[in-house]
C-alpha cells in the first residue's frame, strides 16, 4: 500500500486550502492510499477543525513571538523534525499546504510537492526570496491558477511549477445540500471569513444600493475579525432587516443550492473554492475581477458576472442585473455545472498523484 503524507499546520475550517488538504486526503484514503496528515501549529479551542478518519501526527511547533533568530530557529527545527520523520515513514508522496508547511518541508525532502494558495502580489520580500531561493529545490510546485503560474514562472523564475485548480467533492456537496434551511423569503448568498480583503463592507453597501435589496435579502455565512465593523456598518446603512450575518456554518451548500445567487466581493483571491462549490451546485454569480482565481472560473455571461474590483456601483449593478433578469439567471444557472465538471475531486486527485 503506498504512503501518502499531506503537511499542513493546522485542518482550521472553513480555510479553503485547509479545506483543499481535507479532501485531497479523504479521497486518497478512498482509494486505499496509507494516509497521514502531519500538523505542527496548536489552535485555539474555539476554532473548528476538519475530522478526518485518516492517521494524524501533531509535531506541536507552533509559532513562536521573536525576532529573525527566533524565526529562522523555528524554520529550522521543523524541518528537522520533517526530515526526521518523511525518513523514518518513507512516505511515496509528499504533498504540502501552505508557505508555513511548505518551506520546511523543501528543506526536509527535494522530493516534496508544494502548493501555493495566496495572490503572489500580495507576498513580502522575503517570501519572493524563499520562492527563488527553495522552491526551485521541490519536485513540484502546485500553483492553484493559471494567472498564479505565470506569475511565479516569470518573477520568481520557477520552472517547476503546474497549476491544479482546486477540488470539490461535487457528490458530497450535493448531499449536504439536501438539508432543510431555517430561512424563507429571496436571498443573495455570501460566504467567507469575515476580513478585510473580502471586502464584506463593500458588498454591503453594494446591496443597500441596489433595487434588489427591497425584494430579497443578503445572507453572509462565515466568521472572522470584521464582523463588529460590519454589524456597525449595517446598522448606519439602516440595513438590520434587509443583511443577516449567519456566522459560520460547517454546511454552506444548503444556502447555495437555494440562494438567486451568490456575491464574491473581494479585492484579491487565490482560487477561490466558494465559487466552485456554488457553480457545482447550479449557483450563479457575481463577482470582483480581482486577482487571481475569478475570471478563470467566471465566464462572462454564462455561468456568472464580473465586475470592477473595488467598485460599489459596479458591484450594485451586477447585483440588479442578475437579480431582475430571470431569463438570464436561469440560463447561468444551466450552465454552471458544466462549467466547473473539471474541478471535481477525482480528477483532480489522479493530478496531483501524478505531480
């Protein structure tokens, strides 16, 4: 039986490449593959974690207050503690999540996959660095977009670099659907972590402009460090009646597959998972054009819209027009499935396995 190791610090839910982690590893243990899940950070007991019923090894390194030394001392240790165990386990794949996860581990192992879920132009210098300096050293590096690939291929000079978009377990998703919803009435769905670069403000003024917000209402599932800043906003908005910030929910697909549509506000993205999930289950949208996963899932007038990043009446009007026009919100809705059938779990397993 062959050794799969997936590296990642913690399985904090609802993160998407945590979430990404989560199911690459339920599909290989399907498939009869040894799995382990290596950690290495300490959440607090609050946060919600994915449960896998795979082999879970906790290295208990979490990040540490100090200064360069401290940093690089931190680095250090876990890659030592990787090299220890990849040799010890012999794993036939290792795949990691994450720059936290994914420069020890190239220190550790050459013949680690690493994987990249952030905007690159949102990177510090140092991260650049350790890009052209390491990343080099792995097997493979995973980019989640095709806009991400070029970028590193053409900044950070990498020449090992595929890009896999992520996964859906679109037959699991389908089932959790199925659930009852405690809401009636229209709505337009919403869902992320409450922060900044989602841009949860923006959206809700957005919303408290159209038309559409006097015959529906706007549902944000998700939690996060904005939410008193939003609630703040929506009362000056007069919009108590008209916004509901649900909170986190481990089930979102039951309000996707029910939603007009779903609204992704956000100034910049990696490869953003919500969007397929939706599309998988026939939920149009209305997005950003913001870097870096979007205009590769959303294609302009057949499975959602875009719009200008940042852009309260563009995003206003996107809104309307998709809420008013149910010729055009159904045809999207035919369409959406379709669009995303190569991002189901399956196939995108068989292209990792093969990195």
């Amino acid at each position: 039986m062959k050794k799969i190791a997936i590296v990642i610090a913690e399985l904090a839910a609802p993160g998407g490449a945590e979430k990404v982690a989560a199911d690459l590893a339920e599909e290989f243990r399907q498939r009869d593959y040894d799995v382990t899940v290596i950690k290495f950070a300490r959440l607090p007991p609050d946060i919600t974690r994915y449960d896998l019923p795979v082999r879970m090894i906790n290295l208990d390194i979490p990040e540490r207050q100090g200064g360069l030394f401290t940093q690089i001392s931190l680095l250090l240790q876990r890659a030592w503690q990787f090299r220890q165990l990849f040799q010890r386990e012999k794993f036939d794949h290792i795949f990691s999540f994450l720059e936290a996860a994914n420069v020890p581990c190239v220190l550790a192992c050459p013949d680690a996959v690493l994987s990249i879920h952030l905007d690159p132009g949102t990177m510090t210098r140092s991260e650049w660095l350790a890009f052209r300096w390491l990343y080099p050293r792995a097997k493979r590096v995973i980019a989640v977009s095709r806009q991400m690939q070029s970028l590193l291929e053409k900044q950070a000079h990498l020449r090992n670099v595929n890009c896999i978009y992520n996964p859906v377990n679109t037959r699991l998703i389908r089932e959790k659907s199925q659930e009852a919803l405690g809401f009636e009435g229209r709505f337009i769905l919403a869902v992320g972590r409450l922060e900044k670069q989602k841009r949860f403000d923006l959206l809700i003024e957005a919303f408290a402009r159209s038309k559409a917000q006097h015959e529906c209402k706007l549902l944000i599932v998700g939690r996060g460090s904005q939410q008193a800043l939003l609630e703040q906003k929506i009362k000056t908005l007069g919009m108590e009646a008209r916004v509901i910030l649900v909170g986190f929910d481990a089930n979102p697909y039951k309000y996707m597959a029910k939603a007009e549509f779903q609204v992704m506000s956000s100034d910049y993205e990696g490869y953003p998972l919500v969007l397929i999930e939706a599309l998988s289950l026939g939920c149009p949208i209305v997005s950003t054009d913001c870097p870096t996963g979007p205009r590769e899932i959303i294609r302009q007038g057949e499975n959602g819209l875009l719009v200008e990043k940042g852009n309260v009446m563009a995003l206003a009007a996107g809104i309307d027009e998709l809420f008013f026009d149910a010729d055009k919100r159904e045809r999207l809705r035919q369409q959406a499935q379709e669009s995303v059938r190569t991002n189901d779990i399956v196939a995108v397993a068989d292209a990792w396995l093969a990195a």
